[in-house]
C-alpha cells in the first residue's frame, strides 16, 4: 500500500489575515528555502529508508506532500490543510483540527518517520500518528523540521524576533542554543541517534553546525577559502552533507565526516556550482549541480565513481534532487516553463514522473 500526505494552500482573506501575523517567521524559513531553490518553485522533498518521502513546494506553488515510494503529486486546487492519501482509502484530511472549515484550520505537512509519524504546522505545531490517529499538539514551538524515528521533533521556536532551534522529545523541548557571537540558529534535519543538523547566523553569514545532547552546538569545519556554510542532511551514522560558500557567493556541495572533517564533493563538471540536500547510510549523497549554461541538474554523488547527473524529466529545463533513501531511490523535482513536476529516480528505471493529485 502507498501513503500520501499533503497540504495545499487557499489564500481565502480570512487565511491571508492569519498569515499576515507570521509575516517575520515566514520571511526567515524563505531565507533558508531559497539557498536551495529558485523563488518560482521551491521543493524539498525526504525519502526515509523504507521509502517515506516529503516534498514540498513554496512560494508561488505552495504544496506539502509526504508518500510512501510511487504514491506522490501535486494538484491545484485545495485549501491549505494536511492531506493523507492510500490507494485504498484514497485521499483524506489529517484530523489536525475538530472544524476544517474553520478560519484558523490551515496546517501544513512538514515531514514522516518510517513509522508513519507526521509533523507539521498551522496556528500551532502539530505531531500525527497514521496508525492509531493520535494528535499532540508540541508545546514551546513554532515550526517542525523534521521528525526522527523515536518521534523526536526538531524545528524553531520564536522570541524576540528571532527564531531559534530546539528540539521537542519525552521530556519536553530543549532549546538548541547558538554558535558562538550568532544570533539565530535553525535545524534542517534530524538522525535516529537526535543528532541535529542546521545552520547558526550571525547578521550577515551562516555557519553549519551540528547537535547533540552531550556536546551541545559545535560548527562543522569550512574548508580552506570558504567563509560560510549551510548543513541539511545527516545520516544515522553522523556523516553531514551541506553546502558551503566562497566569499563571491559560489557555493559547492560538501560532506562532513566529522565536526572538523571535511570534503568538497565538487561538480558535475558542465558548471561551476553545486549543493547537497541529502545523505543516505551508504554515504551517497544528493542534490543539485549548475550547469554551464546556468541551469540546475540533479545529481548523486558517490564515493567511488563521484557526481552523476540524473537528468531532467521531458519539456523541464533544470532539476533538483532532495533526498535519498537506504536503497538508492531519489526523489526531487524538475522545472519547466510556469510548472514543476515531482520525480522519483532509481539506477534501474531512471528518472519517473510522479503525476498529478487532480482535482481539488
């Protein structure tokens, strides 16, 4: 059986007002978005070692989807709750709220463990059981990140301003702090082991980090030449993948193998640009490549055999890979002219289209 789980969005006026009052939040989370993705289309997408898979769409196309394997697409026209869908049962609404018709009942999908645990967002923080139906509202934050396989929640909380990193778990939410001298600090992913992987921001650069509950927030080392980076990948055995950036703005994708280990995955060799998204426990690694034309392709990287590009689905101009899973499935998107398209991509079928909700 296939799982699917969405969030479309309505800009109805009563919505718009709502959202008007996370104005400075959303500003921040596009910050982080748009270092991986063009405005026009924003995905990022997990598939977890037995197949989960989120991705999600932003700015003007605004779709959360999390799916088990093939069962995954966007449509057009719903409002903005959560959705979960099966090839059984079809598509339905996660029970985030008693009246979905309600001004205030939006919520968003933000990602799914491999036991079927979602978490997510609306007028609060939200972790949803597929299984037994249970809902629990997490306390002291604001946006989830991700959510692990002990159904920890690693996102941000907001104060003064600003957003910050913590981390939600059986005894409560533990603020993740900042790196030295910096004014914020957000997550972007989270291991089996609660290893936390983000960014720390000091006004004007951001410094990768990475988290744990003994060492507390240590930045990853730059390479030589680089003055800031960003992490957004870990696998179960603590191995990052980010990218880091050089003082004119050229980024390049990286892998850390420890806190002060490491390794420029470099490209594809058509271009001059690249980023890592994702990190399965093999140790291969995905994101996108520019190419010299200017245009993304996305990629898997290697150890032994280096960067590969993956290709583009037909009438699309530019892809992004966004994650891998344990048995080398990847999932991402591809751009064409005023549209996008999710894919799926394994080395035995290549690169497939995963098609279209429909409807509303």
């Amino acid at each position: 059986m296939s799982f699917l789980l969405a969030y479309k969005v309505d800009l109805s006026p009563a919505k718009k007002l709502v959202c008007l009052c996370n104005f400075v939040l959303c500003l921040t989370v596009i910050h982080r978005e748009l270092k991986c993705f063009p405005i026009h289309c924003t995905v990022h997408s997990r598939l977890r070692g037995d197949g989960f898979m989120i991705i999600s769409k932003g700015i003007r196309i605004a779709v959360h989807i999390l799916a088990l394997t093939l069962a995954l697409a966007a449509g057009a026209n719903a409002s903005n709750r959560a959705l979960i869908w099966d090839s059984t049962a079809g598509m339905r609404d996660v029970p985030v709220h008693a009246n979905i018709y309600a001004y205030d009942a939006f919520s968003y999908a933000e990602a799914i463990n491999n036991l079927g645990e979602v978490t997510g967002w609306g007028p609060y923080a939200w972790a949803w059981n597929s299984h037994t139906g249970e809902i629990r509202i997490i306390q002291g934050m604001t946006f989830p990140a991700d959510i692990n396989d002990r159904g920890e929640v690693v996102g941000y909380y907001y104060a003064n301003g600003r957003l910050y990193g913590c981390l939600s778990g059986p005894t409560g939410v533990t603020p993740l702090g900042t790196l030295p001298g910096d004014i914020w600090a957000t997550p972007s992913a989270i291991n089996k082991n609660s290893q936390v992987v983000g960014y720390s921001y000091d006004g004007v650069q951001d410094r990768p980090f990475i988290w744990d509950a003994v060492n507390g927030m240590r930045p990853l080392v730059l390479p030589e030449g680089f003055v800031q980076g960003d992490a957004y990948g870990i696998n179960d055995t603590g191995v990052v993948v980010g990218t880091v950036y050089q003082s004119g703005g050229m980024e390049v994708a990286a892998l850390w193998s420890s806190p002060t280990s490491v390794r420029i995955l470099g490209t594809t060799g058509d271009g001059d640009g690249s980023e890592a998204l994702d990190i399965n426990s093999s140790g291969q690694a995905v994101g996108r490549a520019r190419t010299a034309g200017g245009d993304w392709r996305a990629f898997i990287w290697e150890s032994i055999g280096g960067m590969h590009e993956l290709g583009t689905l037909p009438g699309c101009y530019s892809s992004c890979a966004t994650a891998i899973n344990d048995v080398g499935q990847v999932a991402g998107n591809c751009d064409g002219i005023g549209f996008s398209r999710a894919f799926i991509w394994d080395s035995a079928n290549g690169m497939r289209d995963l098609g279209d909700l429909g409807g509303g």
